[in-house]
C-alpha cells in the first residue's frame, strides 16, 4: 500500500512539473525592459531620456539628436549634453528641459535641434554624458544613424553654407568741383 501511494506522488509530481512547462526555472520575459526603438532611453535624476539617437551626415562631421526629455520636476531644469568629439575635444551644451511631466523634444523637422560636431559615423554607438544640477549624470551609447530609412528623411543636418568671397575693385575716387564764390572772385576788377 505504501508503494502505491509513494508511486501516486511520484506521478502526480512528474505531471505538475511536466504540464507547467518548466515555468518555475525560466526566467519571465515581461521582466525585462526591452527598447522598442532605434534610440537608447536612460534616466538622470528627475529628467527621463528617451529614444535618443544621433542622426548624422554619412561621415559624422555634423549630427543632430533626435531625443524627447521627460522632467518630474516641478520647475525646469538646464541638462548639460556633453561628449568627447573625435578630434578629442569636449563639447558641452545646455539644454532647456520643461519640468511638471511636459515633454521636451528636440530634432524633429520643425522643432529645436542639439548639433554634435565629429561624431562617429553611423552605425556605431557614440557616448553622450547626461547630467543636470547636482545629479549624477550618466554615460549612455547613442546610435548613430544616417537619414536613409524613411522616418529619418531631411533629419540629418546640414552645414551652414559659409560665405562666398567675392572679388573687390578697387574704390575709384573722382574729384569733387569745388564751388566758387563770385564775391571772391579775383577776376571782377574791382
């Protein structure tokens, strides 16, 4: 009798763990934040970065970043961007992040634009330093892409045109007549 029922647990066991489907040692899926997105997100205190991604002319000379701040803050706030260029200088600029949940995007084709000057070429991933006020700031790799695919048509920025020389004549003067006066003229006889 006894073997019975320690048999009737051993089935019982093996069918429990058997039409589970090993749910007690893998892992959930829906536990792990995935980014749906080409862009990286990150969070800096109260300012959350989202979907930042560097769209670049096809040798990385110039880049805009195509990226939306989210602030929890209730008052706004100025967000350091800085990064190491590939000439291996540091380039840092201040951004203007609206706090009370209001979203602040920038690069789009009608809206602001933060400008990265010799940045890697797309395809790769480029660090950008986050940080604002006394927060600790954070590191994140930026992918870089170009305006091929169709959502990023006309984001990529272009130069400025620089001024063109134009030749110069030298100025020419001509002589200006001088009026006579003829109360002083000599030539009167009197």
């Amino acid at each position: 009798m006894r073997s019975r029922f320690a048999s009737i647990a051993v089935v019982a066991t093996l069918v429990t763990f058997g039409t589970a489907g090993c749910a007690f040692i893998t892992p959930q899926a829906t536990t792990y934040e995935v980014e749906t997105s080409d862009g990286v997100n990150a969070d800096v205190g109260d300012i959350s970065i989202r979907n930042a991604t560097l769209i670049s002319d096809d040798e990385g000379e110039l880049a805009s970043m195509l990226v939306s701040f989210v602030s929890t803050s209730q008052s706004d706030e100025l967000l350091t961007v800085q990064y190491e260029d590939s000439t291996g200088k540091r380039v840092s600029q201040k951004v203007s992040v609206a706090g009370k949940q209001a979203i602040s995007s920038f690069g789009g084709k009608d809206g602001d634009q933060i400008l990265l000057e010799n940045v890697s070429k797309p395809g790769s991933l480029f660090p950008v330093f986050f940080q604002y006020g006394s927060e600790e700031g954070q590191q994140v790799l930026v992918p870089v892409l170009n305006d091929s695919l169709p959502e990023y048509s006309g984001l990529a920025p272009t130069p400025s045109p620089s001024p063109t020389p134009r030749p110069t004549t030298p100025a020419t003067t001509t002589p200006t007549p001088v009026p006579t006066n003829p109360d002083t003229d000599s030539n009167s006889g009197e």
